[in-house]
C-alpha cells in the first residue's frame, strides 16, 4: 500500500499513536513522511531582512512511513489483529487441553509409588 501526498493518515506507534493528520511531504529515499500536527520540533529563526521578526517556530519533522497507515485502511487492520488475537489464543487453551498434556500429567503422578526397602 503506497502512501501518497495529501493522504489522511494514523500514526499506530510513538509519541503521537492514534493522532490523524495530513502528509504534507514523502521522502521516499529515506523512508519517511512529513505528517501535520506529528513529531513537532521548535527551530529558532534569526530575524534578517526576509524575515523580519525571528523566534521560536514549530514545524513538522519526519516520521518512518512504517508508523503510519492509511486512516481509511486503519478500521480493517483493527479487524484483523482482533481476530488474529482470538485465534493465538484458542490454539493455546486447545494445546493445554491437549491428549498429550494429560499424558504427561499422569507419568508424573506414577512416579511417586513406593519403592520397597532394600535388603541388607
């Protein structure tokens, strides 16, 4: 799935998991997205001649473009990792219930009988 300009995407992990916002820029060789609102930084700007008043300024940095995903696209993936979930965890009750559990169970049990004493 290709992320493009101007797509609404969800950030799933960091600092800002959960936040929606637009791409703004790709850097496609670097791997990374520019998202609005996410993983803001404070640059100083020094007043010059094009700038005329300098200060504190907060701008978007980017993000590993495997941090986000499509918003459209995030509802289907919540789907399908609760549904992965419940299946993980059927197979372990299933394997714990399992003929050859209950098998070494009872070994373990046996092995406890009395032994008799040795002769002197």
């Amino acid at each position: 799935m290709k992320i493009k300009k101007d797509d609404i995407v969800l950030v799933n992990t960091g600092e800002y998991k959960g936040k929606k916002g637009k791409v703004l820029q790709i850097l496609p060789k670097q791997d990374k997205v520019v998202v609005e609102g996410v993983n803001l930084r404070t640059h100083f700007v020094k007043a010059s001649s094009s700038t005329a008043e300098g200060g504190l300024i907060k701008r978007e940095s980017p993000i590993h473009i495997s941090n986000v995903i499509l918003a459209s696209a995030s509802k289907t993936s919540a789907a399908k990792n609760s549904s992965t979930k419940k299946k993980s965890k059927s197979t372990v009750s299933a394997a714990k219930t399992s003929p050859a559990a209950k098998k070494k169970s009872t070994t373990k049990k046996t092995s406890k009988t009395k032994t008799k004493p040795k002769a002197k």
